[in-house]
C-alpha cells in the first residue's frame, strides 16, 4: 500500500514537472524566427517573449501560499495546467504580435502556481530522508518536458511557426493524468500559514534564483538568434539543440542523488559553474561543436540548480511552510527572468552592441561572480538562526 502510494506520488510529480518544463521550452525553437518575421517590433521586443511570463510567474508565485489554504494541491495543479495550455495554444490561431505577447504573459500564471507545487507536495508526503530522488524526479520531469517540447516544437516549426504553439496541448494531457494519479487533501489550515516562518537560508537561496534566473535567460533568449545568424537557417536545429540542453537536464535529475552525495554542500556553487563553462564554451569553440557544449552545459546548470534549491527548501522550513517558501523562491527567479532582457541587453551594448555573442560574455561574467559568491556562501560554518 505504501510502496503504490509513494508510486503515485511520484507519478504525479513526474506529470507535473514534464508540463511545467513547457516553461523552460518557452518559444526558444521559433525564437529566431520570430525575430525576423517581426522586424519592426525589434530583437529586444521578440525576446521579451520568452521572458515575459516571469511577470506573471511572480504573481503565481506570490499566490500559491494563500491558495493552498483556499484548495487543494491538486486542484491548483489542475488549474495551473488549463491556464497554460489555453494561453500556449493562442498564437497558433493569430498572428498579431500583441495578441502573442498577451498570450505569453497570461501564461506566467500558469506557471507561477505550477512552480512551488511539486516540492510541497514532495515534502507533504514524504519524510526528509527519502526527499532527494523525488526531487530529482522532479528535475526528470521537467527535463524530459522540455526535450519533448523543444523536438516536438522544433519539428511543427518546419510547417510555419504557428505550428510550433500546439506543443501546449501537452498541458491539457497532464491536466487528465494529474486527476488520475494525484491524492485529493485537504486546504492548509489558514492559521498554519499565517504562521508559518521562512529563514535565512531561503532569502539567501531567493537572491541566487534571481541571479542564476536573469544569467541563464541568456542561453534561452540568444541561442535561436544564434544559430540562425552564424550556423544555420533550418529552425528544427534550434529545436534539436535545446533538446540536447534538456537531455542533459534529464540525465542530472536521474543522478541527483549520487550528485548531491559526491558533491554535499558544494552542489549549489556546482551547478552555477557549469554554466559559466558553457557560455565559455558556446565563445570559444566554433561551430555547433561549441554549441551542444554549451547546451549541455546550461541545461546541467539549471537542472541542478532547481534540485538542489529544492531540496534545500525542503529541509529548511517547517512543512507548513514550504509553499511559501517555494513561492518566495520562484518569485525571485521570476523576477530574474523578467528583467533578464534589459539587464542582459543594456550590458551587451557596453560592449559593442546587442548581439547573442555580447550576452553571452555578460552571462559568463555574470555566472562567474555568482560562483564565487555562492562558494563563499557555502563555505561559512552554519549559524542557527
């Protein structure tokens, strides 16, 4: 009976981040194409596309607390899933660039509830010690979500880039199969939230999903515009080549564990120094050589960084908590997200101009300085609180 009840649970948790790894997809497979079909609208207008959902995800985000006290996990779940798949199918029916960028914002919504949900659900059930693998599932899922999103998207782009928008049917999939696998529980008892406290180490893991949110956008914002510009004009390339990012994101989630036992407290200054080789590699190595390595790279950045954030909030925090804990979290790196495109833009023309290779090097600076922060982070003996 427990062995099938933990099999659920981790069903679930695997349906639920393959949706959310729609996120993580975005619309980077078209993002190139994107940019040239609407010319007069200006890169930074296309790429805030991919970026836009932030503003949502951190309303979402700010959300989920309350809402667990309102309804169920479950239901939150189920209702994140429609919004986003509602508002990713839009631009396959349009053409009008503002109806696409309201479309891609409404869909943050989505997102921002889905975000916290599978670390409270995990901490819900389970107790600390058996914590880790579900939520390195949780990166699986999300992995495999975003390498079915990037070749099945990049594969319908090659009909006309509209096509690429009916990969959101995806999320209306897992709306059935979170309604089959998923336990129905109760709300969180309004005074359990009301009272539930954060720590330091959240506010300090907030200011790092922030950080490690607005530098790896550069990956996801540049690397269409990359390829289409220097190496190739076939846009299913993109799509293979972020399906490569969340291959590596899939393999990290499978040996979380092992990695997270060999590298122990190092793990978080871990995961932020690969990405600063993959924008090293992404500089240094031409052709698409330089770009697989990168791929790989940054998807083994973001999806360690998301398992290991998650874990730490997990173990951090009473469970009443962790909602909004996960919340404080997502909202930091939505915030990153969003501003992403200004910050990375404004830099790269201290640099000569805003190109995807200036972005790049800003990301690179930028991840490098985060490393050694984090280190130094990490390094100090704990203090209780």
């Amino acid at each position: 009976m427990i062995k099938n009840k933990k099999k659920m649970i981790g069903a679930s948790v695997l349906i639920a981040a393959f949706a959310y790894g729609l996120n993580i997809t975005g619309i980077s497979p078209v993002l190139g194409l994107l940019n040239e079909k609407y010319t007069s609208y200006g890169t930074s207008m296309v790429q805030l596309l991919q970026t836009i959902p932030y503003l949502l995800i951190i309303v979402g985000s700010l959300n989920v607390g309350w809402l667990t006290t309102k309804i169920s996990k479950k239901r939150i779940e189920l209702l994140a899933m429609g919004i986003i798949g509602m508002c990713g199918i839009i631009p396959f029916f349009t053409e009008s660039f503002p109806a696409i960028m309201i479309s891609r914002f409404l869909i943050g919504y989505g997102f921002g509830l889905m975000g916290p949900m599978n670390t409270a659900i995990v901490t819900e059930f389970l107790p600390a010690e058996e914590m880790a693998p579900y939520l390195g599932l949780n990166v699986v899922g999300m992995g495999i979500g975003t390498m079915v999103g990037n070749l099945i998207g990049g594969f319908l782009a090659g009909f006309g880039y509209r096509y690429f928008f009916l990969v959101y049917v995806i999320a209306f999939i897992g709306m059935i199969g979170i309604r089959l696998v998923l336990t129905e529980t109760a709300p969180v008892a309004a005074e359990s939230y009301s009272n539930a406290k954060l720590n330091n180490m959240i506010f300090i893991l907030a200011f790092v999903s922030l950080m490690h949110s607005l530098f790896i956008n550069a990956y996801n914002t540049n690397i269409g515009i990359y390829i289409l510009k220097n190496i190739t004009e076939n846009p299913s390339a993109t799509g293979v080549v972020t399906a490569f990012n969340a291959a590596f994101a899939l393999m990290v989630g499978l040996l979380f564990g092992r990695i997270f036992g060999l590298l122990k407290r190092f793990t978080l200054p871990f995961s932020v120094l690969a990405a600063v080789a993959g924008y090293g590699a992404v500089l240094l190595i031409p052709g698409m050589a330089g770009v697989y390595t990168a791929s790989a790279l940054c998807g083994i950045s973001l999806s360690c960084f998301m398992a290991i954030s998650s874990y730490l909030i997990s173990v951090s925090v009473e469970q009443e908590a962790v909602a909004k804990a996960a919340g404080v979290f997502s909202i930091a790196g939505g915030i990153g997200g969003l501003i992403a495109p200004v910050v990375l833009g404004n830099s790269a023309r201290v640099l000569g101009g805003n190109s995807a290779e200036n972005q790049f090097i800003v990301a690179l600076l930028g991840m490098l300085v985060l490393t050694i922060i984090v280190t130094i982070i990490t390094m100090k003996p704990k203090k209780e609180d």
